[in-house]
C-alpha cells in the first residue's frame, strides 16, 4: 500500500482543548472554577503565592545557567550569586508587586521568607557539591547537578502539555523535580497527579519512565513517590476523564464544588463572585 493511503487510514484524534496539571488538577478541585477559567477564558488576579513562585523560580533558572567557570571561587561565592540573582529578580516585578496592594512588611516578610527558603534549598546543593567534588572539579560536579530546566512537553496522542521545573539526569538515572515554595510540605493527591503527568510526558518523549519523581518543598528539602506503570496508568485514565467531561460548552454540565477553598479569611477563589452572584 503506498504511503500516502497508509497516512489516510490513521485516525486523528481532536480534544476540546489540550490539557496541562494544573487544568485537570482545576478540574478535580471544582468543575465550575474550570469553566469559567478554561472554557469561558474569565479574567484570573494573581497573588503574592504565584508572583513570588515566579521569582524563585526564575532565580534558579538563572542560577543553573551560570557559568561557574570564572564565578566559582567558592561555595560562598556562590551563594551570594544565587541570592543576587534572587534580589534581581524581585525588583524587575515591583510594579507587579506593588499592584497586589499589601504593606511594606507584607512584602517584606516573603521577601526575606524566599531568600531563606534559597538559602535552605543552597546549604543541600551545596552539599550534593561538596560530595561530588571529591571525584570531579567544582565546575564538572556543578555540570553534573545542574538539570535541564522549564522542559515543555507536548503529546498531541493524550491531549496533554507540560512544563518540568527541573530534570536531573545523574549516573544513567532520571529524576523529575517540580520546585514548590508552599508553607506545608505535605505530598498531596495534587502533587502526586502532577508528578504522574510528568512520568507520563516524559515516557512518550523519551521512550522510558524517569526513575524518580519528587518535589523540592523549598523551605524543607525533597520528597519522592515511587514510579512504576500503574502511577502512568491512572494518570493516563484521569487524562482521559477530564478531556471527556470537558468537552460541553453548557455551564450545566459544570456543577459547583463548594468547599473551603470558595473563600477564606484572607482571599477567595477568582470567580466567587461570579459563582455566587445570584446567591
């Protein structure tokens, strides 16, 4: 059969929109919040959390790609590189910053609050360092600790997209992480669908699953959950789920999940009083 009439023969697969983490992770939280963010595009504010997640975030970034060649003299040296660069970055988002109308010791408290979180995050890498250095030299070892970082993956055949914080590939093992700068170190269902996603991506990309998934809680060092088919599996059947329950345009078939998380004593969801206007 020429090659042409065996394209025609393969089904393309079409989905309402292509799904992330965070979507499906939306999706599972409350199906109303989806709708409004996802289907109907409704106007979303940031927040101190997600501003200051960028920050350090970028810092690291920046951190990684540093050619540590003529900045290494030391590991102090280097550390006062990565809070420079953390200092950097807060100030090119003040406009952002001041926009979110907290007081000066609001800001204050998660600015100092981040750079502690990195300087935490530096004492482990510095060791991971110091414990590589005895077989390579400084710069090589850093080479070794430095992972690719913001990978995005795309697989057209799931529907589903993705951006890995860090991938560490050290002594032939694959290791995912994601960075989070939460108050709690607690692994939850969330995380673990997220890390799950991840596995799932990168499979379909590289052909075999990571060896380790794992979040750095910043402000407390690493957690891992175990990797095997079934983790992929159930993370490929909650895919799967969402992209079938989300294929209606009809607010109806969206119903409201009320819980703790439509407001708070100190916020509330994006859409609560959209959600609750008629109330």
């Amino acid at each position: 059969m020429p090659m042409e009439e065996q394209k025609t023969l393969v089904p393309t697969v079409r989905f309402s929109r292509i799904q992330s983490p965070s979507s499906i992770n939306t999706f599972k939280q409350c199906p109303r919040k989806y709708y409004y963010q996802y289907i109907q595009r409704l106007p979303t504010t940031t927040s101190i959390h997600l501003l200051r997640g960028g920050i350090v975030h970028s810092t690291l970034e920046d951190f990684f790609s540093l050619d540590v060649t003529p900045a290494l003299k030391d590991l102090f040296s280097l550390k006062t590189v990565l809070i420079e660069f953390f200092k950097n970055n807060w100030n090119a988002k003040q406009k952002e910053l001041s926009r979110l109308g907290l007081a000066e010791e609001a800001l204050k408290f998660y600015h100092d609050e981040s750079i502690s979180m990195l300087e935490f995050w530096f004492s482990s890498f510095s060791d991971k360092l110091s414990l590589l250095s005895k077989k390579n030299n400084v710069a090589d070892a850093f080479k070794l600790l430095t992972p690719k970082v913001e990978q995005e993956y795309i697989s057209t055949k799931l529907g589903i997209r993705g951006f890995i914080d860090a991938i560490h590939e050290i002594d032939g093992k694959v290791i995912i992480l994601d960075y989070k700068t939460s108050s709690k170190d607690t692994m939850t269902e969330d995380h673990k669908l997220q890390l799950a996603i991840y596995a799932v991506l990168y499979q379909e990309n590289h052909g075999k699953i990571p060896d380790c998934l794992g979040i750095n809680f910043l402000k407390f060092g690493e957690k891992y959950i175990d990797v095997d088919e079934s983790l992929l599996l159930s993370a490929k059947e909650e895919i799967k789920s969402v992209h079938e329950k989300t294929s209606s345009t009809n607010i109806n078939n969206y119903p409201k999940n009320v819980t703790s998380l439509c407001k708070w004593s100190t916020g509330q969801c994006d859409f609560y009083d959209t959600c609750f206007k008629n109330y």
